[in-house]
C-alpha cells in the first residue's frame, strides 16, 4: 500500500444524471475546487466512484454538496461495481450561504437557496474502510429540485497495483 493518510485518486464510473457543460469528472479534480455538477432534478442520483489503484484503504471520505438532504454512502470490493454495502446514510442540514449577515442568510435560505454542505466520514481502515474498489454516492432528497456536486474526496492507503485499461481492436477476418 501507499503512504498511509495520501489522497486516494478516484475516476468516475457512473454517474445517473449528465450535461456536457458540467461534467462528471469536475467532481474528482483536486486543482479545480469550485467546479460541480448539478443534478438534473428529481431522485434518487447517483455517483459511482473507482478506484485508479486496484483498491485502496480508506480513512476519510468527505463530501461536498449544496442543497442534498438525504444521502446514503456505499462501497463495493468486487471487481465490478454491483455488491454495495452501506457506509453511512446521513440526513443534511442546509448549508449557510458563505459571505452574508445573518439575516441576508435567513432569507436567502427561506426562499430557497442553500450554501455548500461539506459531510465527513471517519472510517476504520481494516474495518469499513478496507479493500474500497468502489464507492457510490447516492442523493436520496433534496432541499431543492437541484443538487449540486462540488466534490468526493478520500484520504487513505492505496494499492500499489494500478488497474490496466487494455484496448481491443480486434481484425475483422472474411
């Protein structure tokens, strides 16, 4: 494994709702931490989450959303992403909008406008944690029709074996 508590590299494998001004891979780019994508209205959405490494020992898992209300967090060992097992489910509170008075912020929640939400998971490495080849977001509710997904981060151990991508191009022989 790699260096204990390093960031865990993740590509995206699925993602339920898609725009081709927004797309999925804004979630998982560290260099870039105000870019998002945003739901395409009504749940449940989903973000399934890979690995780079052939799994990796997770720590922390962290979450950054605006206007998610029920979330549920899954993890998968399998080689491919279809045994979940849940890591948590979590009821959101509304986030704040960043930078107002009090007041403005009130408002600005009351008639329907939300901050970034940032939800952390703590996870035993050789428990929960262990073996993740996969990890799935899913956006059960929301405050609004909306959820915005800035990013998925982990920090953990990862393998040292790399998951190759082969390219067939196979002859077409008559």
């Amino acid at each position: 494994m790699a260096a204990a508590n390093s960031r865990v590299c993740f590509d995206v494998n699925f993602i339920s709702f898609h725009d081709d001004n927004l797309p999925g891979t804004a979630i998982t780019d560290p260099k870039n931490p105000t870019s998002f994508v945003l739901t395409t209205g009504g749940f449940p959405q989903e973000v399934i989450l890979q690995t780079r490494a052939s799994s990796a020992k997770i720590s922390k898992l962290s979450v950054t959303l605006n206007d998610a209300k029920d979330i549920l967090v899954e993890r998968c060992c399998g080689e491919t992403p279809t045994a979940f097992e849940v890591i948590a489910e979590r009821t959101l509170a509304r986030g704040s909008v960043v930078g107002s008075n009090s007041s403005t912020g009130a408002e600005a929640a009351a008639g329907g406008v939300g901050g970034p939400q940032t939800e952390t998971f703590d996870l035993d490495p050789e428990g929960a944690g262990r073996d993740i080849r996969f990890i799935r977001l899913t956006i059960q509710s929301g405050y609004c029709e909306f959820v915005a997904v800035y990013s998925i981060d982990a920090w953990g151990e990862e393998s040292q074996q790399r998951i190759a991508v082969l390219q067939s191009k196979p002859e077409i022989v008559m």
